[in-house]
C-alpha cells in the first residue's frame, strides 16, 4: 500500500499528467498515419527525454507505446490502410463494415476490444512482472545465456517460413555489439581501421536507422499521395450491450493470445493479430462472415494487438529484455533515467514500477476517450501531405541520433542503418530480430564469458545448472516446432497421393 502511495503521489503531478496526454494523442495520431508505426513514433519523441523528469518520461513514452498501436485500427477502417503492421488484419472486417455505412461502429468495436485487451494484459503484468523479477535474481550467468538464446530464437515460432531469416537477424545484431572495446581485454574489434567505430555502436542511432529512416527512404521510393476516407458514417459508436456480451469469449481468447505471445521475446503483436484471427476464423459461431464486416474479426485483431503491449512488458521490467522493437526504445528511456529493470527496480524502486502500471491503466482509458471523441478529426487528419510527414520523421530522427551520445558519427551510423534497412525490407529480411540481438548482445557475451570462467571452460558444466538446461530445452522446441509442424503436414499429402 506503501509503494501504491507513494506512486500516486510521484505520478500524479501536473508535468506527468500533461506528458500522458501528449503521449497518448502522439501515439494514437502516429498510429493513424499509415508509415509511421509505434517505432518510429517513440523515436520520434526520443529527444524530449533527456529534459524531463523519471515520471513524465515514464508517461510519455509508455502512453505513446499502449495507443499507438490502436491508432492504426482508424485508417485500417476508414481507408482500407492499416497505419500499423499490427491493425493488418483490422482491415479484412474493418474496411468492409465501413463500406456497408457502418464505419462508427466498426471503430466502436475496434475501440472497446483495444481497451479490453490492453486492461487484460495489464492485469497480468501486475501479477507476473513482481514475481518474475524476483524469480530472476536465481538466474546465474548459465540461466540468463541460455534465456537470451531463447528470446533470439522465439522467432523461429512465428517466423512464417522465414526462421532462418529471422534467426539471421538476431545474429547480425549480436555482432554488431561486438564493434569496438572489448570490455574484458580492452581490444578494439571489428573497427576495420575506423576511427568512427572504434567505440563501439550506439543502440539508439542503429534502431533510428533501420525503423525511422528505412520508412521514411521505402516510402520516397514507393510514394503515393494519401487519399481521404471514402466511407460514409465516420465516428464513434457503442455496440449494444446484448452484442458485447454474445462476444465475452472471443474477447477473453483474443486477449489471452496477445498476451501469451507479448511475453515471447522477438514475436510482437503483428504475429499476435494473425494467430488471433486465424484462431477466431476457425472457432468462432460466426465465422462464415469473417472477411464480410463481422465483428468477431475487429476483436481478434484488436484485442490481441493491444493486450500484446503488456505482455512484451513482462520480460521488459521484470529481467530487462525486450519483447519487440517498441520495448526496445523503453528500455533505451529507462536506461538515460537511470532505471535498471529487474529486480532492482521491485526491490529498491517499487514505486517507479507500480507507477508504471498506473500509467498504463489510464493510457488505456485516455485512449477509449480518444477513439469515442476523436474518430471525426483523425478522418481528416489522414489525408496529411505525405512529404510533410516524412521530413517531420527524418528530422526528429537525426536529432533523436544526435542527442544520445552528442556525437556527429552517430548521425552517419544511423543514416548507414537506415539504407541498410532499406536493403533488408526490398529483400524481406524481418528488422526487428537486429534490433533485439544487439540490445542483447552485451549481456550475452557477458553472461556467457562469466559462465564459461566458473566452469573453467567446460561447456557441459556449464548448461548443467537446472534452470538453464530447462530453458535450452524450450529453445529446442522452439526451434524444431516449425519444422516438424511442415514435416507432418507433408506427410497426409503423401498418404493422399499413394
């Protein structure tokens, strides 16, 4: 009740109430603006960290996180665009419920199941993220080598028949943390003679680069002019309570599959929204009309999308790995306030935590305020000159670059990433498995190097400590579940043709 005190005291301020809802506008505006993305809107507002308080940081960036990605649900609906790759699958009942004149009620249902799935993981954050973070001071270095294999590799789970390239990417950004200083022998690797990377790279700048700056590079290559809604009816309206409590159980799985793969490391919620929706096709009373405007479609896509956001937190505050690209850039927040995730952060910061939470329960209010209040303005809003938008994000990038080390070669690393990212996405290479591995990196060599002294080099002893072979063990299933799943697909093929 303490900690509860003191967090309602220390976020209840002027500043951080302001900086919530500045967030909160931010996140659903750049949400509804298709190219954007939550990424790139927290980037977007990167440099105003450094001037503000723990508290207003904390409610700015958290409020950006939880609503943008419902800000994309509004341009799916209304134009037929998701403004995020989560709001993917919005489109497919969205867009058709529109075109039937019944666009304010497709963003009613689109708004209610994003607050109902972003309550139900925040719910499951409080409960999950203490005990973890307790659980984890367990963790020897063995534990926590063979958990960061497991979060690099959790996106052979939902990779589509791209694991390879998703574990390729969580490779690349292992390596990249390997530039520079070595922090045990003191040697400069991977510098190849340049004195620009001879210390090290910044996480920050790369991230700006393959997110902000691949978009802004992918979208000058394939411009096109933003058209207005072409629906009728635009606007908020309730389902009938009657309609809302025939859904009860599509609600409750969407927000439990959004959550539980939230909590995978590397996965995200655009995997969420898909394994959602395919699950509601198949079991749902109504799946005849899915992709005809039926509502049980809006819930699987934005109930499991949101409720992701609270599920990637776990791993986040409890032992400080990210669950995506987004938790990536909090972690970055939390790292210029001075906040060590983990058990640091329950044991001597309780209060910072359980504002947090706070933070998180009203962004998600303050976003059903803004879906039933402000659907007529975002209509207008998405026919905003494209160039305008674009120069706004690669100007906020480059001084989000800058600012982070006060360094000029940041800026060159950053514009190098970005066509690197650009590259990527032309060859359907998954960006947010780099981002992961190098804010990893460290710490996995780290852990890895410590392990290995303790158990004077020998890696058997080493993945003997319980936890650790445990968690090496879910990696294995992991890995090999895509591949035995196509194996035993193949096989009624093969009995067919016989």
């Amino acid at each position: 009740m303490e900690s509860i005190a003191n967090a309602i005291a220390q976020f209840s301020s002027f500043d951080v109430l302001v900086a919530l809802i500045i967030g909160c506008l931010w996140g659903t505006l750049a949400g509804a603006l298709p190219g954007m993305g939550t990424v790139a809107a927290l980037i977007v507002a990167l440099p105003f960290a450094f001037s503000m308080t723990t508290e207003a940081s904390m409610a700015l960036f958290l409020g950006i996180y939880v609503t943008s990605v419902y800000g994309g649900s509004v341009s799916a609906i209304l134009i037929n665009t998701p403004g995020t790759p989560q709001s993917a699958a919005t489109v497919l009942d969205g867009y058709p419920m529109a075109k039937a004149g019944k666009a304010d009620l497709a963003i009613g249902w689109a708004t209610l199941s994003s607050f109902i799935g972003g309550v139900f993981s925040l719910i499951v954050l409080i409960i999950a993220a203490p005990a973890l973070a307790r659980v984890s001071v367990a963790f020897g270095p063995a534990a926590i080598f063979a958990l960061i294999l497991f979060a690099l590799t959790c996106i052979a789970w939902v990779s589509r028949g791209s694991a390879a390239k998703g574990l390729m990417g969580g490779m690349i950004g292992l390596w990249l943390t390997t530039i520079g200083p070595d922090d045990l022998t003191g040697y400069t690797r991977f510098d190849f003679g340049l004195n620009a990377l001879a210390g090290g790279l910044s996480l920050i700048p790369v991230l700006i680069g393959l997110f902000a700056l691949s978009e802004v590079f992918y979208r000058g290559a394939y411009y096109f002019a933003a058209k207005p809604p072409d629906v009728v009816n635009v606007g908020f309206r309730m389902p009938s309570f009657p309609d809302i409590r025939l859904r009860i159980p599509q609600f409750l799985q969407s927000s439990v599959i959004g959550t539980f793969i939230g909590i995978l490391p590397g996965t995200g919620a655009t995997a969420a929204t898909f394994v959602s929706y395919s699950e509601l096709r198949r079991m749902s009373p109504r799946k005849e009309n899915f992709g005809k405007g039926e509502p049980d479609g809006l819930i699987a896509s934005e109930a499991s999308n949101n409720a992701v956001t609270g599920g990637a937190l776990i791993p986040t505050l409890a032992l400080g790995i990210p669950g995506d690209g987004g938790t990536v850039v909090l972690l970055g927040v939390l790292t210029i306030q001075g906040v060590v995730p983990g058990f640091d952060l329950i044991n001597n910061n309780p209060q910072i935590l359980t504002g947090a939470f706070l933070v998180i329960l009203v962004a998600n209010f303050v976003m059903f305020g803004l879906g039933a209040a402000g659907a007529r303005l975002f209509a207008r809003i998405l026919s905003v000159s494209e160039p305008l938008l674009m120069g706004m994000i690669l100007l906020f990038s480059l001084v989000g670059a800058f600012v982070v080390r006060g360094n000029p070669v940041d800026i060159s690393v950053a514009v190098v990433a970005g066509i690197a990212g650009l590259i990527l996405r032309f060859a359907k290479y998954p960006i947010a498995p780099i981002v992961i591995g190098m804010a990893l990196g460290a710490t996995f060599e780290g852990k890895l190097r410590q392990g290995m002294i303790s158990a004077q080099g020998d890696f058997l002893e080493f993945i003997m400590d319980p936890i650790a072979l445990f968690i090496l063990a879910l990696t294995a299933v992991v890995v090999l579940a895509p591949f035995v799943s196509q194996r035993l697909k193949k096989q009624p093929d093969q009995t067919t043709e016989q």
